[in-house]
C-alpha cells in the first residue's frame, strides 16, 4: 500500500533538510519541485529552445519523463530515461530555471507529473502547496512553521557560513515580503491545509523537529 507524506510552511521553517532527513529515515522517495524544474530547464537545453519560446517549453512537457528514484540510499532524477542528478546542478541550468519555473502552465504541467510520479509509491514531498494543492489527498500532511524573525536568523546564520553579506534586518524584511506574496498567490498560496498537523519550531532545534514528525509519522505509516 502506497502512501504520501505532504510537508508544507514558509521559507525557512527548515522543511527541505527535515524531509531529505525524513526520506531517508522512513525509505521514502523525495519528489523535489526544484529538481524538476530544473529537469524542465535542462530538456529545454536539449531542444535547444530559447526561454522566450514559451509556447515550445511548454509543448515539451507533453514527452518529458521525469522520474525520482532512491539508489544505494541516495536521491536520484532522471529524465528520459537518463540520471541528470548532477547535470541539473551546473550553471547553464541554473541560469535559466527561474525564468522556466515563472510560466504558469510549466506549474500546471509538473503539478501532474508529481501527481504520476507518486502513484503506487511511497514518497515525501515539501513545498506551500502539497498538501492543499499538489496532493490535498495526502496520507500524513504536516505544516511546518517558525516565526519570521527566528527564520531570518537562520538565514542570516547560513549566510555567515557561506560569507554573504546581507544583514539581519534586511533578511527579515526580505522574509516578511516574501511570506506576503506567497501567502496570496492566485495560485498555490501558502496556507495550512486543514487536515495539516501544525508544528512551530520557533523554539527547536533540527534534531527536536526530527524527533516531532518523527513520533508524527510513527504513528500513521509503517516504517521499513
């Protein structure tokens, strides 16, 4: 029997490293929306196609297979049939995807080829909008939140390790606007699906909030 596990909330809530955590704790196969977008972007590489033929890009999702597999415990993408992991990653993709990701029916395309990807599997996947929109039948859906201002010093703590230069009170602010706007998106708005079990790991560390979806999942699915 077959399952998902929907993790939605802002940015910052920590909810990609709880999930890549999780898929690997409870054997459950990771369907990244970045990855494919950035799947969609290589293929349109491939093609070829220029980012302003939008009609063309979208077309290609039409032939496009994408496929999210676990391999020696580790998170692999294919597209066509072809283990892109590491391509999707290099920087003549990552030059374009945030201009591919932009066109509306590229989300309304790769909205149904997550829906494709998990049936008949058991998989986790996390984003605003899982659980209310990509999968609003979710066997487990979980809203992951933390206040703004605690979000904004994990960022500005990020950064410090990475040596960007970008100072606390602008990344709050920036976290603030960016809350705005996908809170009132036309579409895939961030909001708490009503079914979600809401966790606030305002006052957690990663290893607490582990433990808290942890005892969550333990408690509706099987563990492998």
């Amino acid at each position: 029997m077959s399952y998902i596990v929907a993790i939605d909330g802002p940015a910052g809530s920590g909810k990609g490293t709880i999930t890549e955590t999780i898929s690997k704790e409870f054997n459950l196969i990771n369907i990244g929306s970045g990855a494919a977008y950035r799947c969609v972007a290589l293929e349109t590489i491939n093609k070829g196609i220029k980012v302003e033929e939008k009609e063309k890009i979208i077309a290609l999702l039409d032939e496009i297979n994408i496929e999210f597999r676990i391999e020696e415990g580790k998170d692999v993408i294919y597209l066509n049939g072809e283990n892109v992991t590491s391509r999707i990653r290099e920087k003549d993709v990552a030059k374009i995807v945030s201009q591919v990701s932009a066109i509306k029916e590229v989300r309304f395309k790769l909205n149904d080829i997550f829906r494709k990807c998990a049936e008949g599997k058991n998989v986790i996947m996390e984003g605003r909008d899982i659980g209310t929109y990509v999968f609003p039948n979710a066997d487990v859906k979980i809203y992951l939140d933390a206040t703004p201002e605690e979000r904004a010093k994990r960022r500005y703590k990020q950064n410090q390790e990475l040596v960007i230069e970008m100072s606390y009170e602008e990344i709050l602010e920036n976290i603030k606007i960016r809350d705005k706007i996908d809170m009132e998106k036309e579409i895939g708005a961030l909001k708490q699906a009503e079914d979600a079990i809401y966790v606030d790991s305002s006052n957690m560390s990663i290893e607490e909030v582990k433990k808290e979806i942890e005892k969550i999942l333990e408690n509706k699915i099987p563990r492998d």
